[in-house]
C-alpha cells in the first residue's frame, strides 16, 4: 500500500481538448444552420479522447489495459475497466464552476478506486476531488487532515497534497491536489460544490480559473465497471439547511486542550452544531454564542461575523470536533 493518495499517473491531452473545443464550435454552426438539434446516438470510446456529446463534456483517459467507455443520453455514460494502470473517465462541464451537480448510478470496483467531481483550475494549477465513494484504497491515506465541511449528508475531510513534475493539463508541471473525502461512501446524491470550493479557501486552498470538470470513475491497478447519470440543478446544502456549510481546522495546540477554529459559508443566520468527541469539554470560545459544554454544542452569530472558534479540554481525546450547520 501507497503511503500517500492515490495520485493518478495520467499523460494530460491538451491538444485533444483544444480539437473539442473546434468539434463543439462546429456542432453549434450547424445547430444555427439546421434550425434543429438532434440527440446523439451513444457512442462507444476505447481510446484517449475528449469532446462534447448531448450537451455535455466528456474525458476518456487511460495509460493501459482494456478501458471501453459508452456515452448515453445527457448526461450518462458507462464505463468497464480490467487490466489497467490507471485510467479516469466522466461526463461534466468544461469549464467547471461552483454549481450544484447532481448523479445517480451504479459503482462497482475491485480494488483501488474513487468515484468523484474531479476537474482542474489554472492560475494556480491546482487537480481537485471531491470523493463520494472509494474501493480499497482510501485517498487520504498518508496525507495530513487541514479540516473538514459537513454538506450534502456527511462529513467530508479535507486533505491537499502535492505532486512534483508530474503530468497536468499544462505538461509537466509542479502542483497541489485539493482533496474532499466523504466520510459515508454514497453513489447518487447532491453535490454543493460551492461548499466544498468555500471550505477549501477558509482553509487557505485557493482555486484558479476553472477548466473541465466531470463526475469522474477512475481506476488504478484495478478492475471494475460504472454507470453514472449526471446533471446540473439546486439543491443540497450543509448540514441539511440550505446552502450553509462550516468548515473545521484545528489550531493552537497544548498538553491538555486545543483550539478549533470554524467558518460558516453560504448564511449569515446561522445555527452551528459542535459534536465533541467522548471525553472532551468545552473551555472557552470567541466571536460566536456557544452553548453547552459536552457532548453536542450549539453555536450562533454574536455579531462578530462568520468565522469563530473554541477551546476543547482533551481528557484523553485528541480527535477533532466535526461541525454542521443549519
């Protein structure tokens, strides 16, 4: 087993996605002449490839081994993989944003694998996921948790790591990987990509201009197969209200207690939910209204804005706290 996540070895193919850049300009001339679109038929990829297909950007990519990837209606594509080093394919949008992205479907792996809304930004160059479910290998292995953001259900931990004179969508190039790992592994659901994006900053992990950005299967040194829907719309939100979400790091460290700062993002009317792990107390807390000692705590705004922070008496348990809000 590797002693940091899983970092994909993938050759980065920017003339491909340049040339489906020219395909997609030339689909929508024809569009304007016709007066008409046309649903696509499915096509089916066995080699390295990008482009548009129903309204949607696809990747295909694989190093080696036997990859055959099926694009279906919108925003659909299947996808089986056996005797591979390392291969990513999806569905999504180029470029990525912040939107809501929601997917349904099947996942199925025996091995190392991830299932996830990967995408790339420039300026800085920066490889991002955000990991709804994983196989054997879990990605955060061997990285340094920074915090964590409650949103769409679970709790993600937040990881970055750093990949030097690897392949990018630039060519070789030196770069950090921003990592979301959803604590309870899910194949269908909501993605409040804003939140992820908005915890990652409060955390110092700044974004650049988005290129593409799909819901992403991808496979090293594995086999295993795939059948994802997606699609843009509302909904989500952290902690099961709205769009808020709270972010989680920790701080200042001593013998006995540490500290724990948070950020809320997405309200200013906020309730902010502290799970204290077994064993550890409350000491203190600033810039919000704090209630309770043990056990579950309860935040909300005192006028000092979004970001605020506490002060936990270990006795005997050094795990950081988890958050949601509401």
């Amino acid at each position: 087993m590797r002693d940091a996540p899983a970092q994909p070895l993938r050759s980065r193919h920017l003339r491909l996605i340049v040339s489906a850049t020219c395909t997609a300009a030339l689909a929508i001339a024809a569009t304007l002449v016709t007066g008409t679109a046309h649903a696509e038929a499915n096509r089916t990829l066995t080699s390295n490839s990008t482009g548009s297909h129903n309204g949607f950007f696809y990747s295909y990519w694989k190093d080696s081994g036997n990859v055959t990837m099926t694009l279906g209606a919108a925003g659909n594509y299947g996808v089986q993989w056996s005797g591979i080093n390392n291969t990513v394919v999806g569905k999504g949008w180029n470029p990525g944003s912040s939107h809501t992205v929601n997917y349904s479907g099947s996942f199925s792996c025996g091995g190392n694998c991830y299932l996830a809304l990967y995408g790339w930004t420039t300026n800085p160059l920066i490889e991002y996921y955000i990991v709804d479910n994983f196989g054997s290998f879990n990605p955060s292995t061997g990285a340094t948790r920074l915090g964590s953001v409650t949103t769409d259900g679970s709790t993600y931990d937040i990881y970055r790591t750093q990949r030097v004179n690897q392949p990018s969508i630039i060519g070789n190039a030196t770069f950090f990987q921003y990592w979301s790992v959803r604590q309870q592994h899910r194949t269908g659901g909501t993605i409040t990509t804003a939140n992820h994006f908005n915890a990652w900053a409060n955390l110092g992990l700044n974004l650049g201009t988005h290129n593409y950005q799909i819901l992403a299967t991808e496979g090293f040194q594995s086999s295993g197969s795939s059948n994802i829907t997606v699609s843009e719309g509302a909904g989500g939100g952290g902690g099961g209200g709205g769009n808020c979400s709270v972010s989680v790091s920790r701080g200042q460290e001593w013998s006995d207690r540490f500290n724990v700062n948070l950020s809320v993002s997405g309200s200013t009317a906020w309730t902010a939910k502290i799970n204290l792990n077994g064993g550890q107390s409350l000491q203190n807390s600033w810039n919000a209204s704090v209630s309770g000692t043990t056990g579950t705590l309860t935040a909300t705004p005192n006028g000092s804005g979004n970001s605020f922070g506490i002060t936990v008496f270990k006795n005997g348990n050094t795990t950081t706290p988890t958050a949601s809000c509401s």
